[in-house]
C-alpha cells in the first residue's frame, strides 16, 4: 500500500458551511446570555421541526459529541464522567459531552469564543436511536432543573405498521403543552408546516448530495459528508441551510459535469457501515485517497435524509414516520435490504463495517450480518474495532493493516 499522502480536495463551499454553523452556534450563545429566545436541546433526530416552530433555539448535544471527537478532547473528558458513575462502555458521546461540562472545556471555545454550550430551558429526546440519549438528557435535568420530555421509539421494527405510527403520532402531540408553557407561545399549525416544508427542502437536497457520489468518480467521499451534513442536523427548519446545500449541489454536479473525483485516479469504491471514527477522519481520507480508492456512501450521513417529513397531509404522522424510517431503529432483514440496494446504487467493491465499542445500537457486524451479505455478494469486507470518540479504544496500526488487506486483496483479484 502507498505511502504517499494524497492532498486532499478541498470543498470550496466549505467556507460557507463553516461561516453559517458560526452563525448558528452564536444565535445560540446570545439566546443563553440575553434570553432572547429560549433554548431547547434536542436529540439529534428528535422533533427539531416542532421546536422551531415554538420559536426555540435548538441545539443538539450529539454534534458537540462529534466536536469533541473531531477535536481529539474527548478521551481527556471521559475520565470524568466516569468518576461519577458513568460507565466506560457507554456512548461516548455521552460520556465526552458530560465530561465536557464537568471540566469546563468545550471546543466551541476555541472555534466561537463560547465559554459554554448554551443552558437549556427544554430537554427533548427521542429514543429512536438508543436508550442512552435520555439517560444522557437526565444527567442535564438533575443538573439543570428544567423540563424533559420526549419520545419513547419501539426498535427492531420490521414494518412501520399503522399502530406504531398512531402511537409515535399521539407522542409527539403530547409534547405541545410542556413546549407552549415554556415557551410562552401557543402552538400554530401554519408555522410547524412552514417549518417542516423547509425540513423537506433540505432533506431533499442533502440526499442530491450524497447521491452524487454515486458518480464515477465520485466528487465527494464519506469523509467530506460527515463534514458537510452540518446543517442537515442541526438547522433543518432553516431556510439558510436550504440555500447552503443549494450551494454545494451545485458545486458537486458541476465536478460530475467536468469528471472531477474527490479522489484522483479512482480505482476503488468503498462503502463505511457504522460510526465515523471521529478523531480519524483526516488520516482515513488520506490513507484511502494515496491509494485510488473512494469511500463514496455510508448508513451514517444517510441518517439524515427524511423523505416522509414532506410526504403526509398530517404532520404528526410525517414526523412519526420520517423519524421511525431510520436504519438504526429497524430489524436485521430491513438493514440488510437496505444494504443490498446502496451497494448496488454506488457500484461498491469493498464494505467497511466500523465496530464501535460505545455504540453498539450502531454497530451492525455482530450479528452475521457481514457474512451473510458476503454469501450474497460477493464483495469483500473488513470489521475494524473503533469507537466514534474514544481513540483508547481504536488501534491506528491494525486498522491501517485490514485497510491495506482489503485493498490488496481487491488490487489482486
């Protein structure tokens, strides 16, 4: 495997991307000190769009978890959350982010002269993803004293059937009168529609963005994606994060136009299951580039596309469906045809299954899966034992040894 370092190409609409999630992270940081607006934290694939039309600032305590990764702080926080009880084998979202708060460190410091994450006036989760969400909310209610609502999600769902929708429909409902007593406003249908049409809007543009990878070559990777899906998360609902990704669609669909890889001379393309490993993201993106192979589509920033928000006359139901929709929530055959489908869109050779130690809800090699799609497909496929946070419990050198496996064994075949 080569050695060389490929540079890698630089998204010129990360400027912009950079310059609105600024703009965001200080919205929220003058709502906190001025109470100007209130504040409610927000699961990161919880009601977003109700909130916002409570005229809530939203903010989502997993993106500061991927800050902490991406930064490298997290494996000095986790120690202390650990102290107080927090187990190791947690998220380590979690656990980083409550160790974060503990030791008064956060990187929005650094990167927005924010001397904390902003103080909530609301905690809204949805277990949609794992339990360990509102377990982490309840940490910031004992500390906080300020309401916590949410949604409990059934898992392992097979078929979304009507019974489950009306459930996770009348859920959300019940969550307008704590929503309407913090925030002083009455609910108002008009502008949960206004709010979710947009939510649509971005959705929409987000999966133009990810299905350009599909392209050969493709003009973006998976590392790029888990950088640019930014305002996916966080400011769906917001009409700026709509013009942000009309920006970069066309940016990308004009270097499919010109030919113009991500990765010059693709040889391979590679699909990532799983967690990215956050503190890693630059050395993957070099490693698989100097070596002609793409890493073109994942589940991860796929997590973000929610086709039923603009599908539904209620939008009650939209919600429940579109947040009910997710692989993470569904049974193994729903995740393997699911599977079967991306590798056949982005024309992959090889799978990388991420195994990561605090995220097991997100973790999808432990239960055959791999082999079983391997009996199918044929395509090759490597497990690295990771975590999304927690570098301790990441190898470097025996990762980069199963990278250079597959890629050899592909290169030989």
């Amino acid at each position: 495997m080569s050695d060389d370092k490929k540079k890698i190409k630089k998204i010129k609409s990360t400027g912009a991307m950079r310059q609105l999630m600024g703009e965001y992270f200080m919205e929220l940081d003058e709502a906190a000190k001025t109470g100007s607006a209130k504040v409610a934290w927000c699961t990161s694939v919880g009601p977003a769009e109700l909130l916002r039309s409570f005229g809530f600032k939203v903010y989502f305590p997993e993106n500061h978890g991927a800050l902490l990764g991406t930064s490298r702080l997290a494996a000095d926080l986790i120690p202390a959350a650990n102290a107080i009880g927090y187990s190791p084998d947690i998220c380590s979202y979690l656990t980083s982010d409550v160790g974060s708060y503990l030791n008064k460190k956060t990187p929005l410091t650094r990167a927005f002269g924010m001397e904390t994450v902003p103080k909530p006036d609301l905690l809204v989760y949805n277990t949609n993803q794992c339990r360990d969400v509102k377990d982490w909310f309840a940490f910031y209610q004992r500390e906080f004293s300020v309401p916590m609502i949410g949604i409990e999600t059934n898992r392992n769902i097979g078929e979304l059937t009507g019974d489950i929708v009306k459930d996770l429909s009348g859920q959300h409902r019940a969550l307008i009168p704590v929503m309407e007593e913090v925030s002083g406003v009455k609910f108002d249908a008009d502008r949960l529609k206004e709010t979710m049409d947009s939510s649509y809007r971005c959705t929409l543009l987000w999966k133009k963005v990810l299905r350009a990878a599909a392209a050969r070559p493709a003009p973006l990777t998976f590392f790029d994606g888990t950088i640019h899906m930014g305002p996916a998360v966080v400011l769906r609902g917001d009409v700026r994060a709509e013009a942000y990704y009309e920006t970069l669609v066309a940016e990308l669909e004009q270097r499919v136009a010109d030919g113009v890889g991500a990765v010059d001379d693709e040889a391979l393309r590679f699909y990532w299951d799983g967690m990215p490993v956050w503190g890693k993201l630059r050395g993957h993106a070099e490693l698989f580039a100097a070596n002609k192979t793409c890493v073109v589509a994942s589940t991860y920033c796929n997590s973000w596309i929610f086709e039923d928000l603009g599908t539904w006359d209620d939008p009650f139901e939209a919600m429940a469906r579109a947040y009910t929709e997710l692989f993470i929530v569904r049974d193994e055959d729903f995740k393997e045809s699911y599977l079967r489908g991306m590798f056949k869109d982005y024309g992959i050779n090889g799978v990388i299954y991420h195994d990561a130690k605090t995220c097991p809800n997100n973790s999808n090699n432990r239960y055959g899966m791999p082999q079983r799609l391997l009996e199918e497909h044929k395509l090759p496929y490597v497990v690295i034992n990771g975590d999304l946070n927690d570098l301790r419990l990441y190898s470097e050198e025996q990762a980069i040894t199963q990278f250079e496996a597959l890629v050899e064994q592909l290169q030989e075949a």
